[in-house]
C-alpha cells in the first residue's frame, strides 16, 4: 500500500506540474521506477555502495547499447529489397 501511494503521489505531482507530454511522462516514470528498483536492491544489501554504483553504469551501458541495436534492426527491416 505504502508503494502504491507512494507512485500516485508522484503522479499527481507530474499532474500538477504541467507535465502533459506523453514523452515526459514516460521519461519521468521510468526515472522513478529506476530509483526505487536501485532503492531496493541498496536496501537488500547484495553489494557494496561502490559496487553498486559500478554495476548500475555497466547495466545502463547495456541498455544503452541494447536500444541501439533495436533501433538499427528497426531501420533495416524498413527497408525494402527490389527484385
């Protein structure tokens, strides 16, 4: 209950402030969504804090490079092949 409220009030806050894009909105939900998973896995105490940090950057780099891939594979599908 506690976590559900918790993500309705920052939605309400997002509300309140303007933010109506759809891009925003996303952009700013997964901003907490990614805060409150590095929140729980702190709290779980699996790692170090410094450990911790250099694993979230390897896994953003990841991300990062699995949306590239994506992107490109999109890009080339689009592409049609003349016979």
């Amino acid at each position: 209950m506690k976590n559900s409220k918790f993500v309705i009030d920052k939605l309400t806050r997002l509300f309140e402030q303007g933010i109506v894009s759809s891009k925003d909105l996303s952009s700013e939900l997964f901003t907490i969504l990614k805060s409150k998973r590095d929140e729980f896995i702190f709290r779980l105490k699996l790692t170090s804090k410094d450990e911790f940090e250099v694993l979230s950057k390897r896994v953003d780099a990841l991300e990062k490079k699995l949306d590239k891939l994506q992107t490109k594979k999109k890009n080339l599908s689009k592409r049609a092949k003349r016979s």
